[in-house]
C-alpha cells in the first residue's frame, strides 16, 4: 500500500504503517550515522544532552557526499542499519519513532522497535543522487567536527521509501522470503 506521512511522526501514523507499506514521507527528520550514534549514546549514558529532541523523530542513516554547486545537498543515499545497532535500542526508549537505513537489524534492535512501538523504513541503496533532490532544505546542527556525519536537520519532501519492519515486530525480509517460496 502506498502513504502519504509527515514527519516527525506520532503513534498513531506509526500504527498505521505496516510492512511493505510504500511511503512517502514530507517534513522533518535528521541524520546521523556511526559516529553521531556513538557520541549521543555516550551523552546519554553520562546523563548528559544530547543535540536533538529524540521524541517522535526519524533518524536518516546517512552521510551525504558534499553539495555540488546549486545543491541543497550531496548524494543522500543510506548507509547500512546494522552499524548502528549496538545503540539504537536506547534512543527508541527515549522517544525514537523511526529510522530509514538499509539491511538487516538485530534481533534486540526488533525487540525494541515491538516494545517502544516505532518504525524502521528502507530507503533504496544506490540512489543517493535521486533520494537528495527530496531534499528541500539541508543544516548541520551538531558535531560539526565529524565531518559528513555531523548531525543534519533536513527538510524533504516526498522522500521514497519502504516500510521493512513495523511496530507489530512484522519484518519485510522475512514475509518476503516465506511469500517468494510459497509462489515457488
């Protein structure tokens, strides 16, 4: 099915969206990769601030190549979810709702996307260039320092992607695969 959303997002846009579900979305998000990951789970862990309202937000898995002349931004395609496994559990718990990547989660990372009723979207590998012109508005806010993983505030619109697992725990890879045998 295909949908129309704005981020940030809330429970009941979370509810609603199931796996395999095409998506659209438009507003809001943020991006932050391996390194970002690991200073604001550190932060956290210490007590202290972390550089973004966690509550209701999507984090885009992404470190954008440099912005071309008369580009908002770089190539914007995702880098891969796993990497960043080890500390998203915590940020669901603290208000976390969506994440867009590609790959594979952790069982544990699942888990926490049942219990904290939140979302993990697929963005398609390999179409940075076309994913960026979504992009309307593009400012780094926090650890500047890292170069292209500084945490980014983006403004998109209509930006393509693909619902892999749902708040029910439903998993795209795996009904895909179980789907493709029974056809088979």
């Amino acid at each position: 099915m295909e949908k129309k959303i704005t981020a940030p997002l809330n429970e009941e846009i979370v509810r609603e969206l199931k796996a395999g579900d095409y998506v659209y979305i438009t507003g809001t998000i943020y991006t932050a990769r391996d390194a970002a990951h690991k200073r604001i789970y550190e932060n956290m862990l210490e007590g202290k601030e972390i550089p973004l309202e966690l509550k209701n937000q999507i984090i885009y898995y992404l470190g954008p190549s440099p912005a071309k002349e008369h580009q908002v931004i770089g190539s914007a395609g995702p880098t891969t979810s796993s990497r960043m496994d080890k500390y998203t559990p915590l940020l669901l718990e603290n208000g976390l709702k969506g994440m867009i990547g590609k790959g594979k989660r952790s069982i544990e990372v699942i888990e926490s996307i049942k219990k904290n009723k939140s979302v993990y979207f697929a963005a398609v590998g390999g179409a940075g260039a076309l994913l960026s012109k979504c992009i309307k508005k593009s400012k780094v806010i926090a650890y500047e320092d890292l170069g292209t993983e500084a945490i980014r505030e983006l403004e998109v619109e209509n930006l393509p992607v693909i619902v892999v697992i749902d708040s029910e725990g439903n998993n795209l890879y795996e009904t895909a695969i179980e789907e493709y045998r029974e056809d088979n």
